[in-house]
C-alpha cells in the first residue's frame, strides 16, 4: 500500500504469497457450497430434485438425484435448461425450476456464496488492501467457473436416457425417433452459464474483496 494511505497499481506487488491458489481453491469451494445449500434447500422443502416436472418435460422421465441438483443450482443463477447441440428445430427451454415451487424461491439468494468464497480468500490472506482485495476476489472467479462448468458437465443428461420401442419421449408431444435425439443432451445451457457465471464472479468478486478488507478498518 503507498505510504500517503492511496492505493496504486504498485500496490498489487504486495499480493501475499500463495494468494492466487487460496482464491481459486476458494471459489471452487463456494460453487460446491452452492450445490449443497441447494441440496438441503431441496430437502427442507419436500422436493425431489431428481423428479422435477421439467425434467420430465425435456427427457421424459426422471433424471439422478445429482443432476437433479445441479439443473436446480444452475436455476438459481437464472440459467434456464435446454436441449442441444443439434435437433434445431426442437430445442426447447424448460421453464424455471424455482419459480414452479413458492417455497423454493430462497435459492435465489445461492449465487451469493460465491461472495463469501471470495470474502474468504480476503481475510485468509489478511489482505487490508481495497484494490488487493477486490483483485483477490476477482481472482477467485478461476476457480468458480471451471467448477461450474464441471457439474454443469456431469448434469447432461442424454435424451436417449428414457428411450422405449426406438421413441424419445421428450416434450409434452409423442416424442421423436432415437436416431434423431442420439448424441444430443439436456441441461443447463452453456452459452449463458460461461456468461452469467464470468459476470456473477467478476461482480460479486470485486464486492466481496473490498468489502472485507474495508472491513479491516485499514
């Protein structure tokens, strides 16, 4: 930090060792974290994560109990799910999990662990540095997002799943042949997950890094 009490631009030399591993052990940990709110946000409520409604709608029948959770952790970032790649003229976006269950909607507030992730790293570093901090913090997106992207990787699951007498039964319709659906996956959609999650990390990164070290009192 300069000694006139501004922070610069040098001042970021002064990133404690081993920062950047903290922070993005840290935002993994707070992807993690949101899966497991969402597990227990599931139970306290009586749903079945496995046996949503949509996920009826999109392969026709229920999916694991963890790709369950996940669909219902990508919801909470406002990450709808759809079919693709592939079979253009049927892809469809299943309607927000949440929003069809009143007592699911504190989930929305899921996205924030990724603040105290961030808020973490800061003060396990003893960081008292607003810019250092919120550079920690944005930093901890590196480990949020490949996380992310990891359970949103497990959490596809294949139209194919729930396949009888050579028919997907995927959508309210009759279904469509397996040669059709072959290769082709549900779940949460990966354009918008690569955007929103960058985003939600960048911005709620920078917070939670200056929050906490204003929280220093430095």
């Amino acid at each position: 930090m300069a000694t006139d009490g501004r922070t610069t631009v040098g001042s970021l030399a002064s990133l404690p060792p081993g920062w950047l591993r903290v922070a993005v052990a840290c935002g993994a940990g707070a992807a993690l974290l949101g899966l497991g709110i969402t597990r227990v946000g599931l139970a306290v409520a009586g749903v079945s994560p496995g046996d949503s409604a949509v996920a009826r709608w999109m392969v026709g029948g229920p999916i694991s109990g963890l790709e369950g959770s996940v669909w219902f952790l990508f919801d909470a970032h406002w990450i709808r799910m759809r079919t693709g790649p592939g079979l253009s003229n049927l892809v469809v976006s299943g309607h927000p999990l949440i929003q069809s269950d009143a007592a699911l909607w504190p989930l929305r507030f899921v996205p924030l662990s990724f603040g105290l992730g961030a808020a973490t790293a800061v003060r396990y570093l003893g960081i008292d540095d607003p810019l250092t901090g919120a550079v920690t913090g944005v930093s901890a997106t590196l480990g949020y997002l490949p996380a992310m992207l990891a359970l949103w990787w497990v959490s596809r699951v294949p139209l194919t799943r729930h396949a009888t007498d050579g028919t997907a039964p995927i959508s309210d319709g009759d279904g469509i042949p397996v040669s059709e659906a072959a290769g082709v996956t549900a779940g949460p959609d990966l354009a918008l997950t690569l955007a929103l999650v960058t985003g939600l990390g960048v911005t709620l990164g920078y917070l939670a890094g200056a929050a906490a070290t204003v929280a220093t009192g430095e």
